[in-house]
C-alpha cells in the first residue's frame, strides 16, 4: 500500500529567489522507515512540512501529493489533522497546554470526540509510552527528552497512519536521542507506522531506516535501500559529514563494495582489512602554562537551602591559552558550573579564582569587561535586534577581532539564520567586550556536522589570539576534535580528568565512535583523521 | 481515605459556594456559630500534614475582629462601660463577636476549599462553560511561567556578556527595557511554533471538545441533590424571615423558633457532609478491610 505518492513536486517560497523543492518524485509503502539526509537548507524540512497540509509553507508549488491514493488537498480537516502526524524539532515550544495529561488530550479534543473515546486512547497510549508515573505531572517539571517523548505521544493519540518526523531529537541529549529513536523505531516495528524522518546526524537512525533519501539543494540525489544508498554517497564530503563514523571512514579511504555502518561493523571490517604493527601515532607533546586562569576549589553549590547539593567538592584548573572541556550527562551539573564561573551563581562554600582573583571580589561588572564572557546554551537569548548588522553595532563589535566574517549576513533577521550562523552570530558578540576567558554552554546543541566544523574551526583560531576556553558539552566527536584537555563531571564532582587523548583512551563507553571501533587495536585513536592516518602508515590496504 | 475530595469538582464547588454564601448572607448568630464548627472540622479532615493550623493567628484575628466593632460604633442601649466618654455597647460587641465568627468560618472554608480544588478541578468546572475559555487558561497556565524562565535566562546571558548594567536605576531599566524587547522578539518568534503545532493537530479544524479525567457519576448527582435541597431549605427560612435577627438599638428576633432550630439543623447537616462521607467511607473501608 502507497501512504505517500509524490509526483514532481516544485516549490519556491513566496520570497525565495531558488526553488526549495526541485522536481521530486517518489513513494513510500506503508511500513516504511525512511530517512532523509542532507545539510542545513537542503529542502529537508520543506518537503516534510509540504507533506503536512496543515502547516505547509507559503509559496509557488506544483506537482502533486497523494496520500494513499487522494490529493491531500482533497483530505477532510479532521483526516488530515490526525492521520498524517508531525513532530517538530523544538521540544518546549510544541507543548501547548501546561498538563502532561491535557496535552496528551489536545489533538483528540480538536477532533471532537467524546470524553469516553479519549479517556481510553490517552490512557492506552501513556502506559505504551511509559508515561504513567509523569501522567499528572505538569509539563514545566519534564527533561528535554521526556518533553519530546510527549511530544511524539501526543501525536500517536490521533492514531495517524504516518509519522513526519523533523529533526526531532537536534535539541535532545545523546541518551535522550537514542531513547527517542529506539521508541520511534518500536512504533515502527509493532505497529507498521511509516515513519519519514529528517536528520541531518543521520548516524543515529541510519541502522533502524529502511531508506534513506538524499537531498541536495532541493532535488533527490539519491533515495533507495539505505545500505546501497549510503555506498553510492561515499566520496560525496558534503553527506559524509554527519554520516556515522564506519561509513565516514570507509568513504575517506576511498574503497568500494560493502560499506560498514556501525561501530561492530566498522570494527570487523577494520579487523579483516588492515595491519597493525604500529599501534600508535608518533605524539605531538604539548606545554601546558603556568597560569591558572580558571581555578575551582572545592566548591559546593545547591539551588535552594533545603535541596541537595549540585555541585560538591567541585576542583578543577584551566590553564591559559587552554581549550578545556566539562562532559557529562544531563543534571551531572555541568552547567551549573559554567554559570558559577561566570559570576551567574553563587557557591556556598569553596573558591573559585579567575586570573587568580577570587570571583567574589570582581566588583559592579569588572568581571565582564575585557575578563570572561559567557555564551548561553540558547543562543538567541542574547538577539534584541531586527538583523544582523543592529546586533553587532549593539555591542560595538569590532570585525577584525572576531576570526569569522559575519558581513555577507549583515542584512538578515538573526532568527533567519541557521543554527550555525546563529551560535557564531551569539559568539561574536560576546566577543565584543575583549574577554580572555570564554565560557561556552553547548555550543554545538542542534547543529548539523558542517556547522560543528565551522564553529571548531573559529574556536581554535580564537585559541590562537590567546585566548582560553572552556566549553560544556555532550558531543564526545567535538570534544575530541577541538579540547585540549577534558574532565567528566558526575554527580557535581569532576571525576576524571586529563588531556584529551589521554582522556578518552582510558574511558570506555564516554569516547569517540572511531575510539570505540578501534580499541585494543590500535592505541589512541579519536577521530576518522586519526584513523585513516594510522590505517596508512600500516601500508593501507 | 479522602473519599470527599474524590467527588465530582462539580460537587466540591457547589459544595463551598453554599456552605460558604449562606454563612457570608445570614447574619445570624446561631448558624453562624454552626458554620464555624463544620468549617473548622472540614478543615482538620482536609488540612495537609505539614500544614499548621495557625491556631494563634486566627484566635487574634478573631479577637481583633469582635474588639474593632464596638470601639468604632456606639449604638446600642445596653452601656457596659464609657472609654473617653464613648459608651461600649453590649449591642456592639455582640454584633462584632457574630461578624467575626462569620469572617474566620469563610476564611476556613475558604482554606479547605482552595485545599481541595487543585487548578486542574477548577479548570474543569469552568471548562463547562467554554471549552476555550479553559484551554487560554491552561496555555496561560503554561507560558506564563515559561516566559518567565526565559527573561532570567536573557537577563543573565546578557549580564555574562557585559551588556547588563545595574549599578544605577536609569541603566536597571535599560537593561529591563532591552530584556524586555529581546523577550517579546524571541516569544513571537518562537510563537510560531506552537502555532503550527497547534494547527498540526487539528486545532480549528471543527468544533472542539473539552476533556476531563472527572466522571459525573451516581454517588455525585445524589450529593449535589443532597447539597441543593439543604441549600433551597436554609434559603427559604431566609426569605421567609425566621433567621432575621437585628442587633441594634436591642437585640430582636427569636433565634430558637421550629422553623429556626430547622434551618440551622439543615445548615448543621450541610456543613457536616464532609465529615459523614469521611466517617461512612472510612466503615466501608474497615469492612472491606477485614475481609482482605
């Protein structure tokens, strides 16, 4: 049975000079679980939210969808609404009513059943998701994770025969975004929903799709079984990017034939492949500076008096000239830190030193000139203006400061760029007041491989103007690529720390893919670079 | 058990209306009095553990209350004694000691009242008159709180870049000002969202229902029944004049008519409704128990 039936789709938005949708065609069979790759901009979203009568875009479109043999233009309201089914990507801001169990109820109250009917479906639908203990909770007191779970819930209730996914879990935790995929890939298995689902981390759906379609400026480069799909993009950069770590290593030794996709896969083919007499790569021995610029001691922080501690006995130092990184899960009070040593919050006990001045003595703001500058996880906190060039002259930013030229973005709204434009947008910014110190929290949440590369890319030419960093994350891949040193947070505690390379090596599961792949046989090994270097000097292949 | 607070919302707030509106219209010592022990009672059922009585307070409020009376008004024909050559007046004092009797009962009910109906029951009973009305209130409910979260989260991401000045009041409220603008910006921007999510699911799409995890169900229309005729009852004796009570210039009016000793006996069962499904509820459960 065809669900969807797209017949050479075009669409250009009412203000856009290219077409977003170029000349697509294709189907999908009930039960399916596809995939749609491609970067920031490619037409991903557009065509999902084409598929979505409801919240189509405005604009020039031709061409024709048919759901399960009927134009959707031609669908009942009611129909529509509840048999296609869309999850968006901002977890907080779908969630319209303040009670986990009013939301549930939300779409079916649209519909205008009755009370019997939906008392049954949100009941049957909350325990299939695991919900109950939350039921009666309000939505304010949910994780991010559990937020887009109910989000999801809330459209199963509508009992839809396909699921529009877009980019659901790029605001989500690593754990959280498993949990969310492996539900999602359940639903699929048990209940035969068809899932179309866009990615632009594809690693994380690519070993549950059924297909993956790839998209480029608005056409279907390629679409088909997921495995032969992904061995025709090798050697195309641009998909590799977000491709999980098997593939992006196989595509950069460029070989041919069957192309591993996970780690267990990578491993093996690793394994049968390639040598491994030299087992580690010559060392590049770095000087750490004498100068403390960020120094924690024991500090001990909690929100309320009466509430456990978040952070105790918190100790850590960073050098100058350092990129340091505080990994963790969430609540392990990573954040918490980061406000501590901007000044935001208070420890109650403990000292906390910037540049070897105790915090609490940076007196009316001297801390926040030409000192340490800290830029929030959600970026457009620090946006006031209506483009990009008001917001730069807001701060008085200087462009030769900033290693990254924002000017071809100068005329647009900040809340039109992408999430990447966006962080280097915030970045420049906090920039403006000179700080030596920067503090950055999630700087890579909800960004696409391509951005992640751009924003390295500045941090460590902002490393090389003197500048030192610390930066909280969940991204292992990033850490490794731009840290100079690493400590995992747990429970408010650093519970280990050292240089990056060290670091990871000695962590088991709270490493790299490539890390994972290539434990116990080669030594050290971080990232795809590394290993295709080490692969080489065993005399490759 | 709290069998009580599991009835219908419905019940609960037809319930406090009328224990509470006929003790705020009847100036009656009497059932006033009556109404004062049923709401202390209801409240000691209903009272959260960690919460304390605040026995003193009230004790002093009631004092205060029933002393300010005959300090200000001086009608009266029985003079008790002259303060700066004002008569204190039995008459006054009486009339002050019943006011405040009337005051701490409706602050009681008031208290178990808002014990009882969480937002979620209350939300309900006006979700009955317009399901929209009630679903602005929910969104309400939602983004009031989240709005506030994010100016914090502006506030602070902009103090952390140096942008936030407070060291004088004119730059205080620049820097609100400015928090302000940024809010509105990201709220509208954001808005779209929920816009969209809204719409996904079906909003505007046909007439809307309005859920609720409550069921009317039999035990519920007996109670409001119940509640209805106690009420019209009182009410009646009301119209009809037998609670009339006067104070001034001479307490008039006979407080121990039949037909008055009968309203305050339907009063006396309105306000001791919860305690008796408490206790009924309570012989059910030891009997269920029992055979366990």
């Amino acid at each position: 049975m065809e669900i969807f039936k797209v017949k050479d789709l075009n669409f250009k938005y009412a203000l856009g000079t290219e077409k977003a949708v170029n000349n697509v065609s294709f189907t999908v069979s009930r039960g399916e679980f596809v995939t749609m790759c491609g970067a920031t901009g490619s037409g991903k979203s557009t065509l999902l939210k084409l598929l979505k009568r409801e919240i189509s875009p405005v604009g020039d479109k031709s061409g024709e969808i048919l759901f399960m043999g009927h134009p959707i233009e031609d669908m009942e309201n009611r129909d529509s609404a509840a048999k296609i089914g869309f999850v968006m990507q901002d977890p907080e801001q779908q969630i319209v009513t303040d009670k986990v169990w009013h939301e549930l109820a939300f779409g079916l109250e649209n519909l205008g059943l009755d009370n019997a009917v939906i008392r049954r479906r949100v009941s049957e639908m909350a325990s299939y998701f695991g919900i109950e203990s939350w039921f009666e909770k309000s939505v304010r007191e949910l994780s991010g994770g559990q937020k887009q779970l109910l989000n999801l819930a809330s459209v199963m209730v509508m009992q839809p025969e396909v699921l529009l996914l877009d980019e659901p879990t790029a605001q989500l935790d690593p754990i959280a975004a498993a949990d969310f995929i492996a539900t999602v890939a359940k639903l699929n298995r048990e209940t035969a929903l068809t899932v179309i689902i866009s990615e632009h981390r594809p690693e994380n759906v690519i070993s549950v799709s059924d297909k993956l379609m790839a998209l480029d400026h608005g056409e279907i480069l390629a679409f088909g079984d997921t495995r032969e799909t992904v061995a025709k993009l090798t050697g195309n950069a641009r998909f590799m990017e977000g491709m999980p770590a098997a593939v992006r290593l196989f595509s950069g030794l460029n070989l041919k034939g069957a192309c591993p996709l996970d780690v267990s896969e990578g491993r093996r083919f690793i394994e049968d492949n390639f040598k491994n007499d030299i087992r580690e790569l010559p060392k590049k021995l770095r000087e750490r500076s004498e100068e403390k610029v960020l120094e924690f001691k024991n500090v001990n922080f909690r929100y309320g008096k009466d509430l456990p501690d978040v952070i105790r006995n918190m100790s850590f130092e960073v050098r100058k000239g350092e990129i340091f990184c505080l990994l963790g899960g969430n609540g392990s009070g990573k954040s918490t830190t980061l406000a501590l040593a901007a000044g935001l919050k208070q420890a109650y006990a403990g000292e906390i030193r910037v540049f070897g001045k105790k915090i609490r003595e940076y007196k009316a703001g001297s801390l926040y000139r030409g000192c340490v500058a800290m830029l929030p996880q959600d970026v457009q906190a620090l946006f006031i203006g209506d483009s990009v060039k008001e917001e730069l002259q807001e701060v008085k930013f200087k462009p030769d400061m900033f290693p990254f030229d924002l000017s071809p973005f100068a005329e647009r709204h900040p809340f039109d760029l992408s999430g990447g434009e966006q962080q280097l947008l915030g970045l420049a910014k906090v920039m403006a007041a000179e700080p030596r110190l920067l503090l950055l929290d999630e700087p890579t949440k909800g960004l696409d491989a391509y951005a992640k590369k751009e924003i390295a890319g500045v941090l460590r030419k902002l490393k090389g103007l003197g500048l030192s960093i610390v930066f909280v994350t969940h991204d292992t891949e990033f850490a490794a690529a731009v840290a100079d040193r690493c400590a995992l947070v747990f429970r408010g505690e650093v519970t280990s720390e050292g240089e990056t390379r060290q670091f990871f090596s000695e962590n088991n599961f709270y490493t790299t893919a490539v890390n994972r792949m290539t434990r116990g046989f080669y030594d050290g090994i971080l990232r795809v670079r590394e290993a295709e270097e080490i692969i080489h000097l065993n005399g490759g292949h | 058990m709290t069998e009580y607070s599991e009835y219908n919302p419905i019940v609960t707030f037809v319930y406090f209306l009328a224990v509470a509106g006929l003790a705020m219209f009847i100036m009656n010592p009497v059932l006033l009095t009556v109404s004062l022990l049923g709401s202390v009672v209801c409240f000691c059922l209903k009272r959260n553990k960690g919460e304390k009585a605040n026995v003193l307070i009230f004790v002093g409020l009631f004092v205060v209350l029933a002393l300010i009376n005959p300090l200000f008004h001086h009608n009266g024909v029985t003079v008790l004694f002259l303060i700066n050559d004002n008569p204190i007046t039995l008459e006054a004092l009486a009339y002050g000691v019943t006011a405040s009797v009337m005051v701490i009962s409706v602050l009681f009910w008031f208290r178990s009242f808002s014990a009882l109906m969480t937002g979620d029951k209350l939300l309900y009973v006006f979700g009955r008159f317009s399901p929209k009305f009630s679903l602005m209130i929910s969104m309400a409910l939602r983004y009031i709180p989240l709005f506030a979260e994010r100016s914090k989260k502006i506030k602070d991401a902009r103090r952390a870049m140096g942008a936030y000045e407070e060291e004088n009041l004119w730059d205080s409220v620049k820097g609100g000002v400015k928090v302000f603008i940024s809010l509105t910006g990201q709220s509208l921007e954001k808005g779209i969202i929920t816009a969209d999510s809204m719409e996904a699911r079906g909003y505007g799409s046909g007439k809307r229902t309005f859920f609720s995890r409550y069921v009317f169900k039999k035990k519920d229309g007996i109670a409001l029944v119940l509640i209805l005729l106690l009420t019209a009852a009182v009410m009646a004796a009301k119209m009809a004049g037998v609670l009339d009570f006067s104070f001034y210039p001479a307490a008039e009016g006979e407080l121990f008519s039949v037909w008055a000793v009968g309203a305050y006996a339907c009063y006396g069962v309105l306000t001791l409704l919860p305690l008796m499904s408490e206790i009924t509820e309570r012989e059910k459960w030891r009997y269920l128990r029992s055979k366990i």
